[in-house]
C-alpha cells in the first residue's frame, strides 16, 4: 500500500499539529523563560522540557483508544513512574514539573474552542499564575537554623529578648523567635532553633533515603 502524504493535511492531523505547535511554545515560555531565567539549573529545564513533550505525544496516542476506562487507567499507569529516586526533588521545582505535565495533557487532550481560544487560555492561565506566583508574590519565607548556644545564663523565659539580641548580634540574621530543644548542664550548652524571615528559602529538606 502506498502512503498518501496528502492524508498528512486531513483535518485531525492538522488539529494534531496545531497543538503540538502551541504545547512547545507554552513549555518554551514556561521552562526557558520563566524558571531557567530565574533558578539557573540545566538538569531540570531539561527534565521538565522532555515530560512536557512525551506525556504530550503519549495523551495524543491513547486518546484514540475506544475505551475510555483503558485509557484512563493508562494515564494512572503513566504518572505512577514518576518519581526521583536519587535525588530529592526541591517543592519549587517539582510544581514546575507539575504544571510542564499540566500543559502536556491540556495540549493533548482538552477539546478545543473556537479557533482553540479554550486551548490557549488554558495555556495563558498556567503560565501567567506560574509567573506570577515565582516573580511577582515577594512573600517571605520563615527559615531555621540550629545553633549550640553556650551562653546558658539566657536560656530562661526572663531573658529571652537579651538571648534573642545576642543570636541576632552572633549569626547577623533577623532573629524574631528562638525554641530550646535540649539543655546540656554539663558542658553548659543548649540546642537551639532560630527563626527569621528571608525572601528565599534557605531550609533544606533531608531525604529519608530511597525505598527499595
């Protein structure tokens, strides 16, 4: 059988292209412009680029299945290998992931308006409340630092700001509440949680390891 090139310009195929088209520009847009400019780590533009475009083609593909508990239950199959092991993955960065998979489904799947204005606006949405959430909400972040305090005399609830004023002075952050966690009598020490507010969030969490 010959292949007919002219069966690349029916109608599906061509609603196929033009979501393909509008998918790349939106995970363009969302990981090049918006997260690289800002966090600057190739390792996930790259990752974040590359489910975008393969959940994208897979949604395509499964979306002519007839039966529609398959491919329900072949998208449930799909996300349900998505996991780092090796590493953990910073929360930031893994709602950028979210919303590259976001816009991989919406493209391939969601019925489009006319002149797939349904399609774009989706697209607009994600990326406008991404940007505005990362660039433009410059809400502070609490951070914690543990500290072996060695000045035990201003442990007590009495002394508390004089404590408070002598870790701001020590460590040059805006200390605004401290947590004694434990108290050393014998080497006159205490473990010490200190609070202040950043703009960037500089705890870091500790993986627990992977499963095997």
């Amino acid at each position: 059988m010959i292949f007919d090139f002219t069966d690349l310009l029916d109608w599906d195929n061509q609603v196929l292209f033009i979501r393909l088209l509008i998918d790349i520009l939106a995970s363009f847009v969302l990981v090049r412009l918006i997260y690289y400019n800002s966090h600057k780590n190739k390792d996930f533009l790259f990752t974040f680029a590359l489910f975008n475009l393969l959940i994208f083609l897979i949604c395509a593909l499964l979306s002519t299945a007839t039966i529609e508990m398959g491919f329900a239950f072949g998208l449930f199959a799909i996300f349900s290998f998505i996991r780092y092991r090796t590493v953990t993955v910073p929360i930031k960065e893994m709602g950028y992931l979210f919303a590259s998979l976001t816009l991989g489904i919406i493209n391939a799947l969601a019925i489009p308006g006319k002149f797939f204005l349904i399609v774009i606006f989706c697209n607009v949405l994600v990326i406008g409340v991404t940007l505005l959430l990362d660039r433009f909400m410059n809400l502070t972040h609490e951070n914690m630092k543990e500290v072996i305090y060695e000045r035990i005399d201003l442990i007590v609830p009495e002394r508390r700001d004089e404590m408070i004023a002598d870790l701001k002075l020590r460590t040059g952050l805006p200390i605004h509440r401290v947590e004694i966690t434990s108290i050393n009598f014998l080497r006159d020490t205490a473990n010490v949680f200190v609070f202040y507010y950043a703009l960037e969030n500089e705890n870091r969490i500790i993986s627990g390891g992977a499963d095997d």
